[in-house]
C-alpha cells in the first residue's frame, strides 16, 4: 500500500483563476510534464454557467504545492453550437506521440431528455501544449451498442504504432434521491489508427455491490503490470477511488485497499476525493486531483515514495 502525504488545495480556482471562463472548478486535473522545473496540470475549467473550458496550471516540479503560471485563455474552447462538445469538456489524456501533443477530451451536450450527452474528441498541439486544434468536429469514440449516452477515453497509451484506449461507457442512469445520475463502466480498445477505433472492445471493470458507476481510468506500467486508478460511486453518496491491477490491460483484479490515501477530517476534501491522476518526479509519485462536489473549488497534489506503490514505478514523467 502506498502512504500519501496531502500538500493541500494547489489551485483555489475562485481565488487564482484568471477571467471569466475560470471562475470555479479544475476537473479531472491531467499532469504533464513540460521540462525539469515545470509540471503543466490541464484541467476543465468551469465559467459562472457551469460551462467548462480546458486550460492549466504550471507547477514547479520539485514543490508542487507552487504555482508558477495560469493560462490567460483556454487552450481547448467549446465547440461550435450544435456539435457533441459545445456545452463543455473534461480532460481525458495527454499523450506525446507522433504528430503532437494529442489531447483527449470528453464533450459534453445538453439534450432535451437526458441529463447530458458526453463523448471523446481529440485535440492536437503542435507548439508543446500551449494551444490545441480538433482533429475534426465530431468524436473520435461516439455512440455504439452499449454507449448510447457516454463514451469517455480517459487513459491513453500510444505503444509499438498502436493506441491502447481506455474509458468509460454509459448506457442509462440511477435515480437517488429524485435525481438522476449516469451509469458507467470501464473498457478497453486497442487501435492503429485514431479515426477508425473499433467497436468491439473488452470489458475491464464494472461496478460491485452499490456501486452504480465505475469510471476515469488512469492505467499506468508499474514494473512489468498494468495499474489503473479509478473513481467509483455508490448509492449512498460515496466518490472515492479505486485501484486495479493487470498482466495486459484488459482482465483486472480490484486492490481498492492498496490506494492509501483518505479523506482529510475537514475542508475542501473532506466529503469527496476524486479523479486521481499520477505523475513521477525522481523517486516520488505525485497524485493530483479533485475533492468534494467534483472538484468545485480547484485541485490538490498528494505525495508518496514511488518505491511503495508495487516494486518501482514506470510512470509518465
């Protein structure tokens, strides 16, 4: 099990952010890293609507804690009126793979009889991150079978000239409370070509026991395994994560246990700990992500000694 140590709230969006497109939230907060000094955490923005908007937040390496710099603009606005991602967007992924920097979002629609609509696009960078362009208009990974409402490519691994995706689907909805929330899953698909991603894929996880969703996979090569991190929901209100583990990416074995970290006894990770995302910097791993109502008040960064998390990691950065 690996022992993370919080550093606390990094980017209190309210206070630190910059015009009116960041007025509040920094969802599923997605580190990169730009050189030695600096960590890049992409992250969805939200405007006084609740519309969201991809931007960063630079970070100095060795002190997470510290924020260098704040995007003045988006880097990835919404798309035009009618289109899958013109009511918002959350990060997926952020891979460095021919062609540039490729950035993998989930879109999100308003439709008169559901709550939302959310579906994956693609973005490329070719000027090392500081601003993205579609690759086309419409998703990369739509609806299919089984993925009427949701299709979320949230982990992304670009290995020998093939992509190896992971993500979320979601085909119906849990009515709490009198409200409705999405169902989802995790699956994998593995492709050559970004605009022909096949429909068949393979189941990874799916919920157990209360849970009603299982979703945002952060698949990682730790040693010689496969380990994803996750976010699960019950129907009792808990939004927490999760861990996995796998000899291929494809069958994996729940290790909830071995995550580590907890919710702090107040403030803005007390109620919910969410969309954990990893980073390497020398020996230790840094996980940063989002606390209670999704991360409405911005992200944070936990620390731990790489050395604990399953023999050594091979993590990105």
């Amino acid at each position: 099990m690996c022992a993370w140590t919080k550093q606390g709230l990094v980017f209190d969006t309210a206070r630190q952010g910059v015009g009116g497109w960041m007025r509040h939230s920094a969802l599923t907060p997605t580190p990169y890293r730009l050189d030695d000094e600096l960590i890049r955490v992409y992250a969805g923005f939200r405007d006084a609507d609740g519309v969201s908007r991809i931007g960063y937040v630079d970070v100095r390496a060795d002190d997470p804690a510290t924020v260098v710099r704040v995007s003045a603009e988006p880097v990835l606005d919404i798309g035009r009126a009618g289109c899958f991602d013109d009511n918002g967007m959350i990060l997926g992924d952020v891979v460095d793979a021919p062609g540039g920097l490729h950035l993998f979002y989930v879109g999100f629609q308003r439709v008169a009889r559901a709550k939302f609509l959310a579906f994956s696009g693609l973005a490329v960078s070719r000027d090392g991150g500081n601003s993205f362009r579609r690759v086309q208009e419409t998703p990369i990974l739509d609806r299919a079978p089984g993925r009427s409402t949701i299709a979320a490519v949230h982990s992304a691994m670009y290995e020998d000239g093939r992509w190896r995706l992971w993500y979320a689907v979601g085909d119906d909805w849990e009515t709490i409370g009198g409200r409705s929330f999405p169902r989802y899953h995790i699956r994998h698909a593995a492709t050559g070509d970004l605009a022909a991603i096949p429909r068949e894929d393979q189941i990874c996880l799916r919920p157990q026991g209360s849970e009603y969703r299982i979703g945002r996979p952060r698949v990682y090569r730790f040693g010689g395994r496969y380990v994803m991190l996750f976010t699960r929901g019950n129907v009792t209100g808990e939004y927490f994560p999760g861990v996995a583990t796998s000899d291929d990416g494809i069958a994996w074995e729940r290790h909830d246990e071995m995550l580590g970290i907890a919710l702090s006894a107040d403030g803005w990770d007390s109620r919910t700990l969410c969309y954990p995302a990893l980073i390497r910097q020398r020996d230790k791993l840094l996980m940063f992500y989002n606390g209670n109502d999704m991360g409405v008040d911005g992200f944070g960064v936990a620390e731990a000694d790489a050395i604990h998390f399953d023999g050594g990691a091979h993590v990105r950065g």
